[in-house]
C-alpha cells in the first residue's frame, strides 16, 4: 500500500468518525456505586500458569445475606489478558498484542496467538470446573478470548459476591441493556458544498472533503467496516454490489445466504432465552427488510453513490450517497424484536459479536447504541472488550447519545477513553410537499407573503388527496386548535385551517368535516 493510499484512508476514517449524528434514546444518569471486582490475587493466572482445582470448603465463603435466587445473566472477567492485549510474562508464551509486537494489527493467525489462544481455553476449562462445584446452577452461555477473558454465565444472583471471591476472578458484573441511537450527514461534515441544503447533485463534480480522498468513487476503497447494529438488509439498492468486482480474499463470511460483494460478512446473535418473535422477526432475521436502524446506519457509512432514495410513497425522491461509498460493509445483528417484545441488546452478545469483527478482520467498527453508565470503566466488560479491540488495531466509533450537554448525559460505552465517541447534532432538513397559498384574487392588488408560500406540508393519514382542491381556507380564531364542535356549516366547501396541540388530529377533523369542510390543514407553528 502506498503511502499516499494509508493518508486518504486514514483521513477518510477520521471522516467517518465525525459524520453520525445519532438520534433517538437520550440517555441521563450519574453512575452509580458499585462493588468494585475482586483484584488479582498473588500468583495470579496474570503471572504465569496456576493450576486452578475445587475450592476446599475453607475457601469458600460463607451463604451470602442476600435470599434473591432469580437467575440473571453475568459476565465473569478473568485476570489473564485477552489475546488483543497480552504483551508477555507467562513462560513459552510470547506477546500477542500489537502494543508490545509493533505489529500494525492483532494477527490471530499467528503461532504465538494460537498458542496463548490455547492457553486461554485451557484456563477457562479449569475455571468453569471450579465454578461448577461452588455454583452448580451455573449456566455458561458464551466464552471469549479475543477481547475478553471470560463468560457469559446465568447464575441464580444470590451466587455473585460468592463467584467474585473465586481465585483468578478481575471482576463479576450482572448483564445491561443498551437501546438503538442514530439526515443531511454529507453537509453537516463539509462533505460536499450544499448551498441550498437539498442534499448533492451527483452530475456535479466532487466538493468538500471527498477531494482529499480522489473524489466519491475511491472513498471508502479498502476499507472494511463492521456495523454491530440491527442488521443490513442487502436489498436496498444502497447495497447493490454493482461495481464490486469481487470479494477480498478470505470472504464472504458468516451466513453467505445474505452477503453480497458489498455486504461481505452477516452474522446475528440471539438471547437464549429470548429469541427473535417469530412472526415480526421471521423467517430469517438477516433477510428483514425491517432492521431499518441498522440499514439507516450502514447507509450512512457506505450507501452507493447515486442511489435515488423514494419518500413519501412513492411521491417524493432523493439522491444520496455514504460517506464513503467505496467500503466494504460487514453485519452483525444483535439488536433484533424478540419474542417478549424487547428491541435492546445485552452485553453477552455484544461481546461475542465484537469478538467476530475482531476475527474477521474489520478495519473500522461503528457502533450507534448505548446505555446508561453504572459501572466503573474499569469494571466495564463491554468498555474493557471494545478497549482490547482498539489494541488489536481497529479503530472503534460510538454514539455518546442523545442526551446532554450536563454532566453524566455520555452513554456507555462512549465513556471509555480509546474511542471516538461522536455527540449528536441537529438538523433543519425536513421532507414534506409544498404548500402555496395563492390567493385571495380579489382584489387582484392583494400581495400574498412570502411566508405563505413552500411551506412544508406531509399528507394526513386519511384518504389520498387525488385531484387540486380549488377551494379557500377558513381560520376561526375563537376555536383555533378544533378541539371544540363547529356551528354546522361553518366550513361549507372550505378547507378548515386548525392549529396542532391539545386534543387528537381525529378529533379536529372530525369536527371540521361535520362542519362542513373538504379538507383540513393543521397548522405546526404559528
């Protein structure tokens, strides 16, 4: 690669981490105490090997105060290093992390990863063991190694504080739920010059920051970037391969049925006890044209240059185009409606889903979703997971939410300090028809104001509108909002002009239609 291909790419990521203005669940909490996790013992597994046996019964602690039974899920954090951050220190094993190698990315293919991968397995074997004879309800669901050590286990919560106490235990925390985030991206970021704030002519030559890169057609080119969201449906025209001669080599991966040579990897995670609903969530999750979050995100990212986007049912249209329209695009669904109603997504599979992208070999991973902050960053799995991925030479993006800009308003994991956490924005672009007053015609000196014209209008849910409605306005001041009966014939072949607030649009409606009217305009400002 030259040197001037690893510029464009880097500005080019730089680029993406500054574009997502995310929008959705505001998220407003100060973190909370917590009991923080047990440190490394002496002789610690950190240290070299330690042969872990069954706890003698001296060792384990007395039955915890707590009476509360109920299974909940946990993730147990081993004192080892994951493979991403080891830089040493165990006899026969060499670093395996790229702060300590030099090496530009993690290689998990290398003989001195497998051999501490093995290492890993082995040690976790001994645990789950042990954790099996002091906690024989325990449930391990997940194991990791590249960016975590540890576990997903469901165990009855009254067993926690005794797990914590276990021999080569970093930290023990209960599961969290984390909630979705996430229109004009290209101008916000000086992507292309927008004068008019209508989007970007794509019979123009590039403007903005594309020029840096070579222009639209080599952005992005290269670059492999994981979207962990709510899945990519391949079918949008946003997705279409057209152009992509090929795969990179070692792809596609994961579930083929659903990858193209754009979308190069579909892989999706599921709650065991919670799986997808199987009539809103079916017959493949992967092939849902309704994981329209994670379409909107990855369209952001990566849409094709060009694709002519249809609003409005059919009505209205719009070209658009991602940031970098060149990139490859890799899916990982874990946000998904579940069969108990639930659009969230929980640390277990985040973190096995972190751990793929890792394996696959993702340059760029985008994540637009957070929660709440509760724990310390250093007790934090999923901060500690996504802080291993950046060592292992990924660059890592998430949303800081919604919320702000006080103090404790950043979700989780944006909290972490090897991120590029990008805060939200507004903008003032709205997608609706016209609406044009024109008259009165008589007298035919009457000026009609310039606010009175293009003003935004979206259809009602009512029945179409399918010839002109040649027919004045009516406002009646003294039942301005129509939350009240008209006196009958009060709108007689008019259009009644209602403000928004207070009582249902059926109701204003309803009011104006049997008072007369052919049509209502409820009106969203004054």
């Amino acid at each position: 690669m030259s040197s001037n291909t690893a510029w464009r790419w880097t500005n080019l990521l730089v680029v993406l981490a500054m574009v997502l203005s995310m929008a959705a669940a505001t998220v407003s909490a100060q973190p909370a105490s917590v009991s923080p996790g047990r440190a490394p013992v002496s002789g610690s597994i950190y240290g070299g090997p330690v042969q872990i046996t069954d706890a003698p019964e001296s060792l384990i602690p007395e039955k915890p105060e707590n009476k509360d039974a109920s299974p909940v899920r946990v993730i147990i954090r081993l004192t080892d290093p994951p493979l991403a951050q080891y830089e040493g220190g165990i006899q026969n094993l060499k670093a395996t992390s790229p702060q300590a190698t030099g090496a530009p990315r993690l290689n998990l293919s290398a003989p001195e990863s497998r051999a501490y991968l093995n290492y890993l397995a082995s040690v976790q074997a001994q645990f789950a063991k042990q954790l099996k004879s002091v906690v024989p309800e325990a449930q391990i669901q997940r194991q990791y190694r590249i960016v975590l050590n540890g576990f997903a286990v469901k165990v009855p919560r009254n067993k926690i504080d005794l797990i914590r106490s276990m021999p080569g235990v970093a930290s023990v925390t209960v599961e969290r739920e984390y909630h979705l985030h996430m229109d004009a991206s290209l101008p916000l970021i000086g992507l292309v010059n927008d004068q008019n704030n209508n989007g970007f002519d794509p019979t123009d030559p590039d403007q903005g920051l594309w020029t840096l890169v070579g222009g639209h057609d080599r952005a992005g080119e290269g670059l492999k970037i994981a979207v962990i969201d709510s899945g990519i449906y391949i079918y949008n025209p946003c997705f279409a391969d057209t152009g992509y001669p090929d795969y990179p080599p070692g792809f596609p991966k994961g579930d083929t049925r659903y990858t193209n040579k754009k979308v190069i990897v579909a892989r999706a995670y599921f709650r065991p006890d919670d799986p997808p609903h199987p009539v809103y969530d079916a017959p493949n999750p992967l092939e849902q044209p309704y994981a329209t979050h994670g379409s909107h995100v990855a369209g952001t990212i990566a849409c094709n240059y060009g694709t002519v986007a249809v609003l409005g049912g059919g009505t209205l249209t719009q070209t658009i185009s991602g940031i970098a329209p060149k990139a490859w695009l890799m899916n990982y669904r874990v946000f998904y409606y579940s069969t108990r109603g639930s659009t969230s997504a929980w640390d277990p599979e985040l973190i096995a889903a972190l751990e793929d992208a890792v394996a696959d070999g993702a340059d760029l991973i985008h994540n637009s979703w957070g929660g709440t902050p509760t724990t310390p960053i250093e007790d934090d799995p999923l901060v500690q997971a996504y802080e291993a991925a950046v060592d292992a030479g990924i660059i890592v993006v998430f949303s800081a939410g919604n919320a702000g800009p006080g103090q404790y308003t950043i979700s989780s994991p944006a909290v972490g300090r090897k991120f590029i956490s990008v805060a939200a924005s507004t903008t003032d672009r709205l997608f609706a028809h016209s609406l044009n007053v024109t008259g009165p015609s008589d007298p035919p000196t009457v000026t009609i104001p310039i606010t009175l014209t293009n003003i935004p209008a979206v259809p009602g849910s009512g029945p179409a509108i399918t010839q002109t409605l040649a027919a004045p306005f009516k406002f009646v001041p003294t039942n301005a909002l129509g939350c009240s009966a008209f006196s009958p014939g009060t709108f007689t072949q008019q259009v009644a002009v209602v403000r928004r607030g207070v009582c249902t649009f059926a109701t204003k409606v309803t009011n104006a239609y049997n008072a007369g009217a052919i049509g209502v305009v409820v009106v969203n400002n004054v």
